[in-house]
C-alpha cells in the first residue's frame, strides 16, 4: 500500500482526483 500511496503523492491533482472516483465507484457499486 505504501507504493500506491508514494505514487498518488507524485500524481497530478487531476489524475488523484481520477483514480479517487474510480475507486468509490468501485467501493459503492461491488460486483
């Protein structure tokens, strides 16, 4: 998990903004 992080940490705003959504989208719609 620490990769991850290190790695949203370097992303711009706009693409952890992104991946953030995708990620709730995926928590709030589980298949």
């Amino acid at each position: 998990m620490a990769e991850i992080n290190a790695m949203l940490a370097q992303a711009p705003p706009r693409l952890r903004e992104a991946l953030l959504l995708a990620f709730i989208d995926r928590l709030t719609r589980p298949t």
